[in-house]
C-alpha cells in the first residue's frame, strides 16, 4: 500500500511540474511575440523623414533651396549635375506631386510622409503618381540635407558604434553600401535604415519608394538613377558611389540615426 502511495505521489509530481514548466514557456513565447508585433506596426509611425524636426507639407509641396551653393560639392558631384537635379529633377516631382493632389484638399492636408506611409488611403487613379513624385520629392528633400562641402570622414559616437557592432567596421560598411548601390538595377536609392526591429539594415529601393513604405526608418540614402551621376561619370556608377563618402554629412546623420533609437 505504502508503495502504491509513494509511486501515485510521485507521478503526480510530475505532472505539476511539466504543467508549470509548459505554462511558463507558452507565457515567454506569448510576450515576445506581443513586442514583436507592436515594434514592428508602430515604429517611426509619427518621425519626420525630411527634416528631423518637421514633416514634409503637401499643402502645397515647395522645392526647398539647396543649403549650399551648386558648386560646393564638387569633390563628388559637379556643379552641372547638382544644378539640373534639383532645379529641373526635383522641382518636377514636386510639381507632379501638386498636380496629382490639386482636386483632393483632404489629401493635401496631410504631410508627404503620411501620404507615403498609407498608399492604400489614395485614390486609385492618382497612387502612382503620389507614390512617385511624392516620394521623389521626399528622398530629395532629405538627400541635399545628408550632404555637405565639409563633409566626409566617418561617423562619431553612437552611430560609429551601432556601425562597427553590425557591419564589422566603417570600411565595410561602406563596401557594402557600395555593393547594394551598384547592384540596385535600374533607378533607385541605396539606404542605410533602422528596420522595423530596430538595427541597422542596409536596402535599397527602386525608382523613388522609400523605406518608410516598409516600416524603416531612413537614416541616410544615396541616389543611384543616372540623372544624379550620368555627366561627370557616365556609366560608372561605382565610382560616383566611392566619391560620395567625401560629402557625407556626418553630424546631420548622426541627428537622424539618434531620432530613429527614440522610437525603435
Ligand atoms: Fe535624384
């Protein structure tokens, strides 16, 4: 009887056991699945991506001047090339971005950023055009603020860190940029971002989308359609890429990369 007794109590000790231990891994497998979900839906749900301390108006959209003059940044990109893209490039997605919104006031109520983040709430028949022209006007607005004549170098502080702990170190860093960049077929941007879970990602996106559109935050980006490097390089594409680091503008993407770990 006694053994009976000791045999019953010590299954039953199992079974209390292996219940407490099932329960407590369903419980950690339910909480990190909850945070996965809510950082990925609401990162950077509400950050600027034009400018770090506004979004970019639609009421109307206005193409902003160059911060510096068409000259400056002529260690990577002529004096010809920059004056013809924002002049005529630009200025013609924020045109095409009015025209598109000119009979919806609803819309132009709205910031570009919002507009891009939600597609779906634009009408059909002028998606595209929004998608295209509004992000052209957006990636531009950010990349003459990325670049500076006293640029170049390498980051500092946080951004150094996150940099060398996710890609190695600054150089290969920048050969992966690089290598993204040049394999970007056709007209695109090549991106630095904080993805949805909050690292640091390289992508890159075709014609003028930004990663916004997929939950990341863009921290830095280059412009690889032809019209942004074609009259000094022509065809080399890589080389343009390599130049480009000497007109990095550090500190301002340093501003970026800590306003992206605000909401990550
Ligand atoms: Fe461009």
């Amino acid at each position: 009887m006694l053994k009976y007794l000791q045999k019953t109590f010590a299954l039953l000790l199992t079974v209390v056991l292996l219940s407490t231990l099932l329960m407590a891994c369903d419980t950690v497998t339910t909480a990190e699945s909850e945070t996965a979900t809510a950082s990925s839906t609401a990162a950077y749900s509400s950050l600027p991506v034009a400018y770090t301390d506004k979004e970019l108006s639609a009421s109307p959209a206005k193409l902003p001047p160059l911060p510096y003059d068409n000259t400056a940044l002529s260690k990577a990109i002529d004096a010809e090339t920059m004056k013809l893209h924002h002049d005529a490039h630009h200025a013609a997605y924020v045109n095409n971005l009015n025209d598109a919104l000119k009979n919806f006031q609803n819309l132009q109520k709205r910031s570009v950023e919002s507009l891009l983040r939600d597609l779906n709430s634009v009408p059909e028949d002028i998606r595209t055009k929004v998608r295209n022209n509004g992000g052209g006007h957006l990636n531009h607005t950010m990349f003459w603020q990325i670049m500076s004549p006293e640029g170049g170098g390498e980051p500092t502080g946080e951004l150094a860190q996150e940099i060398n702990t996710t890609f190695g170190s600054f150089d290969q860093f920048k050969q992966q940029f690089n290598q993204a960049g040049a394999s970007r077929f056709g007209s695109g941007w090549v991106w630095l971002v904080r993805n949805p879970q909050g690292q640091l990602q390289i992508t890159t996106t075709a014609n003028q989308d930004n990663p916004i559109m997929e939950g990341s935050y863009p921290i830095m980006g280059n412009d690889v359609w032809e019209h942004a490097y074609y009259l000094r390089y022509r065809n080399r594409r890589g080389e343009y890429l390599n130049n480009w680091w000497n007109v990095v503008n550090w500190p301002e993407i340093n501003k970026r990369s800590q306003l992206s770990l605000k909401q990550s």
